[in-house]
C-alpha cells in the first residue's frame, strides 16, 4: 500500500461541508493498495480538516537496514 499526504487551502465546498474556520487548512490522503503482483485493487482520496484529524503509522524495518547481512 502507498499513501501520500499533503497539506492545502480548502476549496469553498469543503470549506462549507467541513465547516472549517477560515484560516484552516485540509490535510488530503490519496492511498493506493496493491496485490502482490502490482495490481492496483484499491484508490481512496480523503479531505480532512488538519486540525482534527490525526495519522498514525507503525512499520517494520527489514533486517537490512539494521546492518545484518552488509559487510562492516
């Protein structure tokens, strides 16, 4: 799965449906999820207002980037 956030002015419609204060910005994902071929099953586009929203991600590092297997 890949997802990418980026932070923009409202448009006047989410303005309104958000209800969001004038100065507020959104925070929108687009997320695309992957079988293992590559074949794309799943796109998402969300709008959320910055301020009330909140992401969190855990990952597990492959062994490689805790120097196993390199030369030293």
């Amino acid at each position: 799965m890949r997802e990418e956030l980026f932070a923009r002015a409202p448009t006047p419609e989410e303005t309104k449906l958000l209800l969001l204060p004038r100065s507020e910005a959104v925070v929108e994902l687009h997320r695309t999820a992957y079988t293992a071929d590559g074949t794309v099953v799943e796109f998402a586009i969300g709008v959320h207002a910055a301020s009330r929203f909140r992401w969190s991600y855990d990952f597990k590092v492959p062994d490689s980037a805790h120097g196993k297997g390199n030369a030293q």
